[in-house]
C-alpha cells in the first residue's frame, strides 16, 4: 500500500519504518529539512533500539523515502497518517494547531480519494475539526474530493518503540466508515496475524482510549509514590509492599515501581489534557489533577532528601547524577525529572556532573547556563562527588561497583531514585543508602 505519514519524529518515523519493513510503500512527510536531509543519508536523529537498521535497510530498498514536499506525498498516497506534534497550552488543553495545519494542508493540496488517519493523541472531538477543517480548504477550491479520517492513537513506547509497534497488544482504530475499516484492516494485517489484535471503535472512542491508557499508567505510577511517601513516614519499606501487592494478578507488577515520578512527552501532557477534558465534561477535583499534583511534588523528593542531608545551601557541593533521559534506552529528556532535578541543586549552589549513555547533547540544551558538566563514564562523574544520585535505570547503572562508589564519594552517600540497589549491599561497602519509601531501610 502506498502511505503518508507527515510528521516524522519518534511516532513518524517508527510507524514510516514500520510499514514500509512490511513491504509498503511509505513517504515520510516532515518541514524540518535538516532532519530530511540526515535521514536520506541514514542519520537517525533519535535513539530507538532497531530503528535506524530498519530506516537504512527501507531506505536502501526504495520503500522508505522522505520529502517536505507535501503535495505529491500526498497525492501519491492511499492513506496519509497525522502524526505531529499536539503539545499543551497553558491551560494544559492540547495544542491543535500542528494537526489542524495539516488537515488544512490535506484539504488544499488532495487530488483523489484518502484516508487521513490521525495517530497524534488528540482530545475527542479532533477528528470531527479535521474533518471539517480539509471539508472547509475543499470548499474553497471549489471542488468535492472524497475522504474519511479515522482515528488511529499509537500506543509504542519510547525505548521499545520499533518491538511495540511489530508486535503491538491491541491495534485501535475508531471509524464509522466500512471502506476505511477495510483500508486499516488491510494494512494493520500483517503486524496482527497470530492473533487479531485489531480493535475498530467508534472515532470518539478510539481519541478516548488512548488518554484514558496513558492516565492510567499514570495514576498507577503516582499511587505507588504516594504509598512510598506515607512508608517514608511510617517506617515502611516501599520494595516489601510493592512485591506484596504487585503479586496480586488484579494490580500486577507493571508500573508500581516508586521513583521520582513519571515524564516524557506523552504522561505529563496527556494528564494536563484528560484533566482539561473532564473539566469541559462538568466533573471537579478529578483523579487525573491528584495524579498530576503527586508527579510534580515527586520529581523533587530527591532533592528534598539531598536537602536533608546536605543543608539547604549546596554551595562548594558536587554531585554525580547518573541518567538525564526520562527512561532508559531513549535520549528523550523532554519532563525527565533528572533535568528537574539538576536545576533544583544548582538553584541551591551545587555542581552537577552528569552521566547518561544517550541524552548528553539534548540536555546540554536544556540545562545550558548552569554549573553541569557531562561524563559518559559513570566513575569520572562519581570521582570526588560529595554524593551520587541515580534518577535513570539505565542497565549499566543497575550493578555498579560499590567499592569504588565507596571510596570516590565524599560523604558515601548514594541517593537511590529508581530503588535499583540493595541497601544492606551498600551499607556492606561502606556506603549510605537513601531510597524512596525506604527510610525505615536507611543504612548508615
Ligand atoms: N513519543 C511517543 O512516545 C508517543 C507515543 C504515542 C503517541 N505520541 C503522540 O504522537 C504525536 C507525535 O509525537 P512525537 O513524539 O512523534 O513528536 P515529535 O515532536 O518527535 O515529532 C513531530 C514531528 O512533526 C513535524 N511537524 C510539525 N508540523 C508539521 C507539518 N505541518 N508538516 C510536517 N511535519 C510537521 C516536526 O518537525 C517533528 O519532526 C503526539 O501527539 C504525541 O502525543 C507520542
């Protein structure tokens, strides 16, 4: 099949890849020349375990190109997937503008008959404006050109993207149109032939799904922080009663793992917009806005517990920060809370030294004019450091070497923020431990 996809960030160009390692067809759409550019010649701009064998493999073959020349793409193709950007507003709606670009664009420049699927998370009722949007541009132009927009939310992964979308749990795909259900069933065939795994829904729902996952998740995790705050309190250990409730097979172990909350692009954003969406149904004082209120007190535990310890003032302090990405095996820093957290120390005198495998670069960025400085070996960022704060599970900082930690740190304290290590482990080296939900546990 001969598909669109314009947009090509992290969802772009997975689902590009994707398709076209299927043996489709795909033209990857995007205005940021640069990007192209590198892409025509294999430069993956993102780190994505698989993805840049697959863009170099399609790319090679001919089924995977990529154009900022709208119009042909589009009329070249079957289908023409969203998949831009949908960023909040400060009222923590979402930003249609990207989308609603596009449907525009869509409507100006279609030739022939299209299915437009949006893969953006989209606040419900979206499809309805991009309907109307491309209807309106026709208009315009005096012509009547038929098309369907269904709605397609993605549900990959960040760090597992390329494995999420080939073997995806569920394939949601919300249209009341017949023609486009048979489109989408055709071409989601191949990534759900040993089970179907294709839901079709109404187009509303397909938009609601996808924010009532992500808040799920979401609330899954900031539940678990609240219980590892009150074991602060109350003496308890967080990893006992996680165990205990994770073996429960109506909670589950996903996601209850304690930590300095959640980030990324989509939980934070898609949270702020569920609790936009109930206040635009009626409802108050939502689960959503407590989830979202325990995430942001939860990015700066550590830096409270740092506080703790150090004294308010971190002048003369320096500290190893190991992990800058919001999760591992991606360089995504967008609301990771150890950018969070390294403006908090530096606010308060403190050096920071970082270490992260991928996300060095974006987060010299993000973090520029502050006392940061970056290593990609753990042990250079740890030699003399007062202390070591560990916010990202990457897996090389899942087995360090305590004896070293033990004798490079100043006062020998590690700041645990994933729960990643044993305390009496590190206490047997010589080392203070300090978790989350684990000060019955503080081993000195
Ligand atoms: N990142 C994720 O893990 C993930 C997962 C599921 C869903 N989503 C959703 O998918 C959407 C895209 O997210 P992303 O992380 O891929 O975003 P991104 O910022 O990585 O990529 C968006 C791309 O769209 C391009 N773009 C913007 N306007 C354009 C236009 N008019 N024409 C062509 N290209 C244009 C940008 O240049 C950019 O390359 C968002 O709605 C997001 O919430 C993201």
């Amino acid at each position: 099949m001969k598909i669109a996809i314009v947009g090509t960030g992290y969802v772009g160009l997975v689902t590009g890849a994707c398709f076209a390692e299927m043996g489709n067809q795909v033209v990857c759409v995007d205005i940021d020349e640069k990007k192209l550019q590198g892409l025509r010649n294999g430069i993956v701009p993102i780190h994505e375990p698989g993805l840049e064998e697959l863009v170099i493999a399609n790319t090679a073959s001919g089924r995977l190109t990529f154009t900022a020349d709208f119009s042909s793409a589009i009329n070249d193709s079957e289908v023409a997937f969203i998949a831009v950007g949908t960023p909040p507003n400060e009222d923590g709606s979402a930003d249609l503008t990207q989308v609603l670009d596009v449907a525009k664009s869509i409507g100006q420049v279609i030739t022939h008959p299209i299915v437009v699927a949006d893969k953006s998370t989209v606040p419900v009722g979206t499809a309805d404006q991009v309907r109307e949007t491309i209807d309106a541009a026709l208009l315009n132009r005096g012509e009547a050109i038929e098309f369907d927009v269904v709605s397609n939310p993605e549900f990959l992964r960040e760090g597992s993207a390329v494995q999420d979308f080939m073997y995806p749990d569920r394939i949601v795909v919300g249209t009341a149109s017949p023609k486009s259900e048979r489109v989408m069933e055709e071409l989601y065939g191949a990534f759900s032939k040993k089970q179907d795994r294709i839901q079709f829904v109404g187009v509303r729902d397909a938009e609601m799904t996808k924010y009532a996952a992500n808040a799920m998740l979401a609330t899954k995790i900031s539940f678990m922080n609240e219980v590892a705050m009150m074991c602060d309190e109350l003496g308890v250990d967080v990893e006992n009663v996680r165990r205990g409730i994770g073996s429960d097979a109506r909670i589950g172990p996903s996601f209850i793992y304690p930590g300095c909350g959640y980030g990324g692009s989509c939980f934070p954003k898609d949270v702020r917009s569920m609790i936009n969406m109930a206040s635009q149904a009626g409802l108050q004082d939502t689960i959503f806005e407590a989830v979202e209120r325990r995430n942001q007190r939860q990015q700066l535990v550590l830096v409270d517990k740092v506080v703790a310890q150090f004294g308010s003032d971190l002048s003369g302090k320096t500290f190893a920060l190991w992990g800058l990405a919001f999760k591992p095996e991606t360089d995504d820093i967008r609301g990771a809370p150890a950018i969070t957290i390294a403006r908090h120390l530096c606010e308060r005198g403190a050096r920071v030294v970082a270490c992260d495998p991928q996300a060095i670069n974006v987060s010299r960025q993000a973090l520029q004019g502050l006392n940061v400085q970056y290593t990609e070996d753990p042990y250079q960022a740890t030699e003399k450091a007062d202390a070591l704060i560990v916010v990202t599970e990457w897996r090389q900082f899942k087995q360090p070497d305590f004896r070293r930690l033990s004798s490079q740190l100043q006062s020998k304290t590690i700041f645990d923020g994933r729960n990643l290590y044993n305390p009496q482990r590190c206490v047997d080296y010589g080392l203070n431990y300090i978790g989350i939900g684990r000060s019955s546990v503080l081993y000195s």
